[in-house]
C-alpha cells in the first residue's frame, strides 16, 4: 500500500541562508523508532509507519483521518495481509487543502527550529534554550485548561500571537488569519501524529512478540482517544469561581503569605528569583527543571492576571511546576477558598514582576511566615 520509497524516513532538511530564517524542504517525515534506534522487528517499524501515513498523510499531503465508525469492520485476516484494513474519513473540519497551507506555513515558519516531524529539531533548535517543543508527545505547557489535557486552539492563537516572552519562541502578528488557522490544524496534525507513534511503539513493545501484527481495533481506539483529548479540551476552559478583588497592598502581602506557607517557595526561593540549586528534577523532554525567576518577569505562558491564574491552578504540563489540585498542596479547603488564595498569588507574582523582584513589605510577610513555619515565635 505505501511503497517502499514513501517508507525512506530520512529527512532531507536544507537551510538556505544563515540570518536565522531557515527554509526546511522536507520530503518524509522521520520516524521516532528509527531516529531514537528502538531496536524493534523491521516488520513492526514499517506497520507503524503505514499506519502514520494512513492516519496523518505526508507533509506535502498532509491528513487528519479518524477510523470510520460507520464502515464495515473488515476481516482483519484478509489474503493480502499487507493490507492494513481500517477504513478512515477525514475528520470534520480538517481539510486536507487548508492542512497542506498549514504544511507550508509550517514549513517557512516553524519547522527551521521545531523540525519537520515536529520534534524540536530543526536546524536552528539545537542552540535554542529553552529548545522548541517537541510536539511529538502530545503535551503543551501553556493552556489555559487543567492540567493534563490538552490545549485548546485558543491556547494556541495566543502563543502564535504573543509569542513565549523570554524564549525563541517568536510572536507571528504578521501571519494572516487563514495562515494561523491552517498551522494550528496542521501542529494538531504533527502532535496527534507524534501520539500515536508513542502509542504504537508501546504497543509493539508490550504487546507484539515477533510475527504479530497490530490488531486494528487497538489501533482505532488510540486514533480516536488521541482525537477526542483534543476535542475535550475545548470545553475544560479553567474558568475562576470568584472574581479577582482589586489589588491591595494587603492582597499582595496575604498573597505573599500564600507564597510562603504553600509550596512555591521550596522550588523558586523566599525571594521569588528561583534557585538553580533546588533540584526540581527533570521536565518530560529529559531536560533540567528550573524553577522561574519571577523577578524578571518573563512569563512564557502569559502575564496577563487570567493567565497567571491558569498557571498556578493547573500548574505547567510536562514540568515539576505541580497544579493547586495536587493532593501535596493543601491551597484551601474549598474551590472559592482556592480560588481567592490563587488570586492572592497572582497580585503577588504580579507585584514582584512590576517591582523586579519582592516588594519589601511582602519580604516581610514572606519571612515572618516561614520563621513561623521552622517554630519561631510569631510576629
Ligand atoms: C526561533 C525558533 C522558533 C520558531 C521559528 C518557532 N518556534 Fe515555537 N517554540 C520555540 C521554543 C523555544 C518554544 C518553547 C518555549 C518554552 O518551552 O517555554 C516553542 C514553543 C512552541 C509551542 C508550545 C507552546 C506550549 O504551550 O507548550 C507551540 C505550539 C509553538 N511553539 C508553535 C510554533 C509555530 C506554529 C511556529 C511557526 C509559525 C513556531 N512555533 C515557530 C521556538 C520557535
Ligand atoms: C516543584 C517545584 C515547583 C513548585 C512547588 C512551584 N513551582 Fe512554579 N515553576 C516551577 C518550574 C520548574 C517552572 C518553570 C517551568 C517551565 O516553564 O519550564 C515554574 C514556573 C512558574 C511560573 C512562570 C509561569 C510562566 O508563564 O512562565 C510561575 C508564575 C510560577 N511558577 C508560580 C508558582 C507559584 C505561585 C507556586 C506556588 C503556588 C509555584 N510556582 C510552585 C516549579 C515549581
């Protein structure tokens, strides 16, 4: 069905010019087995890679498919047993004309440090730090829904918008609305696709002995889970329970105390500028966390207050940074206690960015709390 040639998973990338702005001309995506050299059957790779151009197409002719519910389930021990019988429809609203715009976009814009498969690692990525994300996983940091789901294509637009201040990341106010729509169904693309590459693998390493094949109905199930994460999250909107109070000093100083008697401090320090000596462990790409320096007020995910607030109530996928729900973080007994503690610490988070560092009274609140904490006497 695909022939050989369309299996060749090298990756032809030429970077024209050296001003930063790469052209990457890619022919066939690489395929994550190969690349990390996961020593699984020959046999395996190739059904995994059939499977990701019958789902998720080629760059030049990209596809959103979903299995077809509709269709007869064929036998799966059909004579050619090359076949891999799944039927498939596109899935509504993504159309293979606007993902292959996306696949150009995508490829003069993004894939010189995001890479053509979507793996972080285009020409540019290496020297990149923080490196472009790796899509491949299916995990975006900086959504505006609980954690461990996916962002929602807002999330998205923002960051194509504004950028990730204090990284790479550009902002792409020039791109046209149509041009931002299609690279966003076409990252969805590079991710779902990166998703189901991760599911098979497991499966053909859990599963399969040599001589087994992929049993079709595991692999519709993972396309159409992969599908519907995406289409839940549009829903899971963090939405606060109380509304953000005027900013006080007094709400900066109980926001302080929040700051101090919750977590925060353990990771980004009694002064809010992060330390590179708390060992926080590693992100989910095999990176070294490091906690934010807040004073300097580079907020990847957004400064403003709703953002902020997203960001400590889900805290930040795919990092140690926990979410308010985590059963360690004791942040309030009720969703409106939370809610209004977390809008305390986001007057303080914001008061320290616009002081570069902690104001003096909130230094206080902030020392008096953990004297408190370590069994001195109160103030
Ligand atoms: C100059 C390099 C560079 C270019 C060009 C670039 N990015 Fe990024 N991108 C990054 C870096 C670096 C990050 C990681 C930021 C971080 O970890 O905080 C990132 C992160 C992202 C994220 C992840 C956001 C999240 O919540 O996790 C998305 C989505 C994204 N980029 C999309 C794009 C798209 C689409 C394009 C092209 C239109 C593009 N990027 C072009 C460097 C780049
Ligand atoms: C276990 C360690 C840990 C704890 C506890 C922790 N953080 Fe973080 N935090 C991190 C790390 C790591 C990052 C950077 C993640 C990244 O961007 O890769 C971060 C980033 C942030 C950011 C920057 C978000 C952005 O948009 O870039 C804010 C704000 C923040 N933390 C606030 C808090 C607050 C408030 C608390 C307490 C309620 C807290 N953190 C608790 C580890 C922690």
């Amino acid at each position: 069905m695909f022939p050989a040639s369309l299996r060749r998973l090298s990756l032809v990338a030429v970077a024209i010019g050296a001003t930063g702005c790469s052209r990457v001309a890619d022919v066939a995506y690489t395929l994550r087995a190969d690349a990390e050299k996961l020593d699984l059957p020959a046999e395996h790779t190739e059904r995994i890679a059939d499977y990701l151009a019958m789902f998720h197409g080629t760059p030049t002719n990209p596809r959103m498919a979903l299995p077809d519910p509709n269709a007869e389930s064929p036998e799966a021990s059909t004579a050619d047993a090359t076949l891999v019988p799944i039927a498939r429809i596109d899935k509504p609203g993504y159309d293979r004309l606007t993902l292959q715009r996306g696949h150009e976009v995508y490829a003069s814009q993004c894939a010189g440090c995001h890479g053509a498969t979507g793996d972080g690692k285009g020409p540019a990525g290496a020297y990149l730090n923080p490196p472009p994300r790796d899509y491949r996983n299916g995990v975006f940091k900086f959504t505006s829904t609980p954690r461990g789901s996916k962002p929602r294509r807002d999330d998205l637009r923002r960051i194509l918008k504004y950028g990730a201040k204090g990284t790479s990341m550009p902002a792409f106010r020039f791109l046209s609305e149509e041009d931002t729509e299609a690279v966003i169904d076409y990252v969805q693309v590079l991710s779902a696709r990166g998703q189901l590459e991760i599911d098979l693998i497991r499966e053909a390493t859990d599963e399969l002995d040599e001589g087994d094949d992929f049993d079709p109905e595991t692999v519709a199930d993972y396309v159409q889970s992969i599908s519907d994460s995406w289409d839940r999250a549009e829903s899971e909107l963090v939405r606060p329970v109380t509304v953000n109070p005027p900013r006080t000093p007094e709400t900066v100083r109980q926001g302080a105390v929040a700051f101090a008697e919750l977590y925060c401090v353990k990771c980004h320090g009694p002064n809010a500028r992060g330390s590179k000596s708390a060992d926080v462990g590693q992100d989910i790409w095999g990176r070294t966390a490091y906690p934010a320096n807040l004073a300097m007020g580079m907020l990847h995910g957004g400064r403003r207050p709703d953002d902020i607030y997203r960001r400590i109530y889900s805290g930040i996928n795919g990092t140690p940074m926990p979410s308010s729900k985590d059963p360690n973080t004791a942040i309030g007994e009720t969703p409106e206690q939370r809610s209004e503690r977390i809008w305390h610490l986001v007057h303080f988070v914001t008061a320290v960015i616009e002081n570069n560092g902690v104001p003096d009274d909130a230094q206080h609140a902030i020392d008096d709390a953990l004297r408190v904490a370590a069994g001195g006497p109160s103030p």
